[in-house]
C-alpha cells in the first residue's frame, strides 16, 4: 500500500486486512494525539493512540506500577518485601488470569511490535539493575572477608551444588517419572539445581536493605557470604555455558586448539572474548574510573559526559555477553563491579538511575516476565511432583550447609536459622535467570510456571520469618553494667564520640577535656563520623588509627575530624587514647553503627550531639535535622551503656576550657541533681570533672519540704543520700566541688530556680529521667518539647529561659535483665 507523505504521519506500524499485512516504513512510534486523525480516506487506517508503541508502553508502566504499590500498601504490613508485590502484579497480568483471546490478553501479549518493544525495555531493566548492583558492591568485602564468611559462603553454594548432585543420581533419579521416563531434561534438572543453590548479592542486599539488617553483625556476614558466593558461582555458570556450547557445537578436544581460535562464532573464541573482556575492564575501564575520579573537583559533581559514555558501555557490555552465548547481565555487572563505589562516581551513577530502575523498569520487568505463567497447564500431578521434589531438596540441603558451618563457628542457633534464611531467598536473579532460560528454550512452560510459583512463595514467607526469627537490637543488649557510675575507682573511661557535622568536632573535644584525663584517670575516646550511604549497598565502617579499610581515592571528608582528634591526644600525651572511624550508613540504620562500636569497644558513655545547632552568639537556630533528632532517640532506646546527649551553645564570654584558663577565670558547670539513677550518672560525671582545677562544679540538690520531714523507705531515695552523702564529704574534706541544697516544692518554682542561675554558668549536667514523676516537674511535662532531653533539659534549652549555657543531658544504661 501507498499514501502520501502526508499520511505517513498518522499510520500505524502495521496494518492488517484478512490475511494481507501492510507494514509501513518508517514506523511511527508516537501517537499524533489523543482522537484518531480525520485526515485519513480509509477508516481502517484510524486507530486509538494506545496502540502505538510508546503509549502503549506507558500505559502498561502505569498499569503496572499503580498494581504494585497497591499490593505492596498491604502486604509490607504482614512484613513482606517489594519483590514479592512485582511478582504478584504479573501473575495477575499472565496467562494465568487473562485468557487467550481476550481484549485484556491481546493489550498484555507480546505481538507484533510488543515482543521486541517489551524485550527491549525489559532487558534493558534487568541490565541496569545489574549494573548499579555492581555499582553498590564493595570489592573491599573479598579481601576483609574473614573465614567465617568464606567457609559460608563456598558451603551455601559449592558444596550444596555437589550434594544435590549427588542425591539426585543415586537417590531420587527415577522419583517423577512417567513410564520409566524421566520427566524432566537432563539440563532441566542441572539449571535448577544451580540456580537454587546460588546465593546472589543483589537479592540478598535488597532483603536485608527491606529489613532494615545491613547494619547488624548478620547482616554483614550475609553481604560478605554472598559475595564469596557470588563469584564463585559466575565461574562455576561460566564453564558450564562453555561446556554446553562445546556439546552443541559438537566439537572434538582436538580442534579445539586448532580451528576453533581461527574460525569465526565458535565456543572457545567466545571464552577468550570473555576473558579479554574481564582483563579490559580490570585493566583498562577501571583506571579509567579512578581518572575520571581525579579530574573531579572535590565537591563538584561528575560530569554528565562521563556518565553518559558509561551508559554507552554497558550497553556495549551487554551485546557482546550475549554474542559470548552468556547471560546479558554478566557484562554490565563487571563494568559495575569496575567502577569505584561511594562518592563522587559511584554515588552519581546511582543516584541518576537509582530511582526510575528500582521504581518502574524493575516491576515492569518482573511483570512482563511473568506473563508466561499460566498456573492452567498444571494438571499432571507427576510434572509438578519432579520439580517440587527437586526444589525441596535443593532447599533442605542448602539450607543445612549453610548452617551447619555457622554453627561450628560458634553463631546461636536462631542466628543460624536467620542466616541460613536469608542465604535461601529468591528473587530477581533467579526469577531473571529461569526467564532466560525459558526464552532460549532449556525451561519448559509447566517447569517455569512451577518454579515462579516457588520464587513468589519463597519471598512471602521468609521475609516475615526473619522478622519474627532475628531482632537485630538483641545485640545491643546491656545484660552487664557498662556505665560510670559502676566504674571502678582510677579505672579508664571509654567514652564513644560522634560527630555528625564538622561544628560538632570543637565542642566535642572540649567536653571530652572536661572529663579531666590523666595518667592516674586515662580517658579512651573512639570518635565516630558519621555519614549518609550514598551509591553503595553495603555499610562502610573505616577506622583511621588501624586502617583496616582503604578509601580507594575516595574522599569521605573525615580529615578535619582525624586531625583533630589527633591533636587533641597530643595535647594530652599518656592520659588520652584515640581511635577515629568513619561510618558511612544510611540514616535509619546509622544506630547500628553507634551501638556496635560501642558494645565491640566496652564503652561506658556515648556521647551524642543534639540535632540543632545554634549561632555564634547562641541566640538563633542554624539548622535543625529531623534526621539526627530520630537518630539519638534510637541510640537512646537500644545502647548498650549510658547515653549523653550534648547541647552546645557558645557563650561569648567563656567558650572553652582553654580560653578560660587563658583568662584566668574558670570554666563554671552546675550540676542538677533531683533524683533517680540518670541524675546519680550524671553526678559521678560531674564528681570527675571536678579534678580538673580549671573547672568549677556546682552541685546543685533539689529537696522538698515533704521529702526534709519524711522519713527514707525509698530504696531509689536512700540511693540518691548514698551519693550526695559522700559527696558532702568530698566537700569537706577540700574538694574543689560546691555543694548546695535549694528547697522547692513545685515545678513553677523549680523553673524560677533555673532562670535565676540560667546564665552563671558555660555548662549545665543533667540526667534525663525520662516519665520522670516528681514534685520538681510536676505538670512541665505537657511543655517538653524534645522528650529526649527530659524535661529539664528541655526547659534548659527553651527559649522562654534564654539560656546560652551548654545542657549534657544524661541517661544511664537500661539493663535488659
């Protein structure tokens, strides 16, 4: 058929009359508009604008992602993952629900130009989800692997893979079979146990990322199994295509070294294509990552140019994998691994593409994938059996092997389970991987419809199990007494240091001077900077003194905070010991890494800087993170020790220790004490601070006039006169410490107390007592505005006090006996 070129505008790709089809070039991919055109003589030329190609598409994105937030609204209530709401979006748009014929089954179905327009963005969804999970992958992992995590890792996948094997032939060969007959393919049964003992990274990082694991102990073990598992496998897959191209090809040993190398597609010309392309991509593509990091400015983002060339790479990557006759996702995945993770290029790879991949091209993917699954052709219970039998035992021995070495090594036994849990998930890959195979034929539609059912199953349920199973801040737990007031006399306190922004780095360290660190009283401060994961997938934890993890020309901006710290142990050479980590995390797991260092390095006190920080004449709030505030209450809940958190407002007299001496005056602390085990903390900080000659401390007891004329049956009570009786003492006997006793009976005289001496003083030390009830605060409470503060310390840094004295507001440790 002919029209005028004016007419080609409005035509569809192909346009069918009984049996005749026209098709016409050039293809429109675009619609003219929402009405078909008027334009056109014969009406059969005039179609609806979702029948082009990109409206169509879009329509079908639409579809699709509204379907997935739907389902995933409620199933993350019952603790289930996104994977598990993809999967279940295409089987409700697979064969299984929309039969043949049908108008809804035509709009889904790959037909005409859908089967090479829905490949096309599907493989390129799954390729660059690959990519960025390359991307996010620390190569660090392998070489800091310890032997726990191999030893799991080669067990979970290796030795799994050899015991299938082994009870497949001798054991259960003939279990399935029709007639005598096996019922699955020899290649069936091989790809099915491979790629159900496979642990894979991505879908492992993803889990524990959904659970909220990454930052625990197990978590980290399970990243770094499945890394070891991960290249062991990609090997073990890579031999097996060759050698399955080696028996399709027909070729004989004895050419291989002779015709094979000079002949054009064959299968020993496509390993050594594989093979130079590993050594471009190590020796070549990642120098040139690191240039391209070098001609970054620091603070400046990466050039869009690069990143575009990148792009163009991997999907150069991709094509040249599948000419090599292996899966389309190995070739960006190595140019993912090649690519240096964390800021400034890792960092800008994924969040360009980050989002748009993991929010519509990966359910889009998942879901046309599944639109072969068609749970009707499942009538033979014989067919079902076979590969039920196989995946079962698959599972049982994978899941033995994996935790049987934790469990040698020492690991509790629901550690074991959750481990053992988390190494058997499915999802993408192996959804992705039997895909493939269905396409190229190896996977019959009754064996994919099977093993799909088992990938949505394996991801219903393992999720929720590990929730009820592992609870990460069970590690956290303080079953011992890590806090000062239990310290032994002369002994060190370890106190751990956080830094979140570089204003937080001077008052910090004048602080931790004030804690009066001496060679008779060592102070043993671990400094932690903490900073926001970006462009990675797994946690970083770096410590500086040990340099037990090399940034690879990345720069984390932790030099300010090393220097000075550093400096800080010189001034204070034989009294101070520092030891300075970076974090890099994401915001809502940052706890972990705090509780962990804590609990790894015994520390009694966790110091916490409070979320808004103030000007320079301490009067006007700079800045004010949600973030940090939703952070120290988490620390707060889940620290093994006592947990100070430090207000810091400038006083434009006196503002640190130094200056003060320099001046001839003292640096002036009051502390508060009203009763309860945070204040009695608190106080046994103060009593330390008072060694310090530069410092003054006032001691300052709340009592009321019902507590002077009743008699102590209060065991918490007796404890507080315990204290301050021996603090009394230690005034008597010279002590440079003030004690005084102030009479109040209500909270509105404890506030006019607080204003009265709101200003004397460069620091305030309070315990934070929290649902504390007293006749000191009696009613402040509906007031508090920052409960993490308690409610004096609240007061303190209210602006109805206008107090610009720094508040360190105390809690000791929350015994979980």
């Amino acid at each position: 058929m002919e029209f005028g070129d004016d007419r080609n505008l409005y035509l569809r790709d192909t346009w069918r009359d009984a049996n005749m089809i026209c098709g016409v070039l050039p293809i429109n991919p675009s619609s003219t508009g929402l009405w078909p055109s008027p334009k056109l003589d014969d009406p059969k030329a005039n179609i609806e604008f979702w029948n082009y190609m990109f409206p169509h598409v879009h329509i079908i994105f639409l579809i699709v992602t509204v379907l997935w937030q739907f389902f995933h609204f409620f199933l993350k209530r019952l603790g289930m993952i996104r994977f598990t709401s993809h999967m279940l979006t295409g089987i409700l748009l697979s064969k299984s629900f929309l039969k043949e014929n049908t108008a809804a089954r035509n709009f889904f179905s790959s037909e005409d130009y859908k089967e090479s327009m829905f490949g096309l963005v599907g493989a390129c969804s799954y390729m660059m989800f690959w990519f960025l999970m390359g991307v996010k992958m620390d190569l660090g992992l392998i070489r800091s692997t310890g032997r726990k995590a191999i030893a799991i890792g080669l067990s979970s996948v290796l030795l799994s893979i050899m015991v299938c094997a082994f009870i497949f032939y001798y054991i259960i060969r003939d279990v399935g079979t029709k007639k005598g007959e096996p019922s699955l393919d020899f290649f069936e049964v091989i790809l099915i146990y491979l790629i159900q003992c496979l642990s894979s990274f991505p879908v492992i990082g993803n889990l524990l990322f959904e659970l909220g694991l990454q930052n625990s102990e197990l978590g980290r073990l399970a990243m770094s199994s499945a890394v070891i598992s991960d290249f062991s496998s990609s090997i073990l897959s890579a031999v097996i295509v060759f050698l399955k191209e080696l028996k399709d090809e027909k070729t004989r040993l004895g050419s291989v070294f002779i015709g094979d190398v000079v002949v054009g597609n064959r299968p020993l010309k496509r390993a050594l294509t594989v093979v130079s392309f590993i050594c471009f991509a190590i020796y070549i593509f990642r120098p040139l990552m690191f240039f391209i990091v070098k001609r970054t400015p620091s603070g400046r983002p990466v050039k869009k140019f690069y990143i575009y060339a990148i792009i163009i790479l991997v999907f150069g990557s991709a094509i040249l994998a599948d000419w090599c006759k292996q899966s389309i996702f190995i070739g960006p995945f190595i140019l993912g691994l090649a690519v240096p993770h964390g800021p400034p290029l890792g960092s800008a790879i994924v969040q360009k593409f980050e989002s748009v991949v993991f929010g519509t091209f990966l359910p889009f993917f998942v879901a046309t994938s599944a639109e072969e699954i068609d749970t009707s052709i499942l009538q033979s219970w014989i067919d079902i059996k076979s590969v039920s039998i196989i995946v079962f035992v698959s599972f049982v021995v994978k899941f033995v092997l994996t935790t049987l070495p934790a469990f040698l090594y020492g690991m509790p036994a629901n550690d074991c389970i959750a481990l053992s849990l988390i190494m058997s998930i499915k999802g993408i890959f192996e959804f992705g991987a039997y895909g493939y195979s269905y396409q190229r034929g190896n996977l019959r539609p009754m064996t994919f419809t099977v093993l799909s059912l088992y990938i949505l199953l394996n991801s219903a349920i393992i999720p929720p199990l590990l929730r009820r199973i592992y609870d990460p801040s069970r590690m956290y737990a303080g079953y011992e007494k890590r806090n000062m007031l239990h310290m032994k006399q002369n002994s060190e306190l370890r106190i751990l240091s956080c830094i979140y922004r570089t204003d937080d780095i001077r008052p910090m360290i004048n602080l931790l001077e004030a804690t009066c660190p001496s060679r008779e009283n060592p102070v043993a401060t671990y400094v932690l900077h903490l900073m926001e994961l970006v462009g990675q997938a797994n946690p970083v934890l770096i410590s500086h003194r040990l340099q037990t993890r090399k940034s690879e020309n990345t720069s984390y901006n932790s030099e300010n905070v090393v220097v000075s710290f550093e400096q800080f142990r010189k001034d204070f050479f034989g009294s101070v010991f520092v030891s300075t980590y970076t974090a890099l995390s994401i915001p809502k797991m940052m706890h972990g890494d705090i509780c962990m260092l804590a609990l790894n390095n015994t520390t009694s006190l966790i110091i916490l800087p409070f979320h808004q920080t103030w000007s320079a004449n301490g009067l006007a709030i700079v800045s004010d993170s949600k973030m940090i505030r939703k952070l120290n209450k988490s620390v707060l809940d889940l620290s093994p020790c006592s947990v100070g958190i430090f207000v810091y407002r400038s006083n434009n007299g006196r503002r640190t220790i130094k200056e003060t001496s320099a001046n001839f005056s003292s640096y002036e602390v009051c502390m508060l004490f009203l009763g309860g085990k945070d204040d009695r903390e608190a106080l046994t900080l103060a009593r330390r601070m008072a060694c310090d000659s530069r410092i003054n401390i006032t001691v300052v007891s709340l009592i009321s006039s019902d507590q002077k004329a009743k008699q102590i049956t209060d065991w918490d009570r007796m404890l507080d006169l315990e204290l301050l009786r021996d603090v009394k003492s230690n005034v008597l006997a010279g002590a440079d410490l003030i004690f005084t006793e102030e009479v109040v009976n209500d909270a509105s005289q404890t506030s006019e107390l607080l204003k009265s001496i709101a200003n004397e003083y460069d620091l305030f030390i309070v315990g934070r007592e929290k649902g504390r009830k007293s006749p000191f605060t009696d009613g402040l409470e509906e007031w508090s505005e920052f409960e993490e503060l308690g409610v004096i310390g609240d007061l303190l840094t209210s602006k109805d006090l206008n107090c610009q004295a720094s508040v360190l507001v105390i809690q000791q440790q929350q015994q979980m006996i």
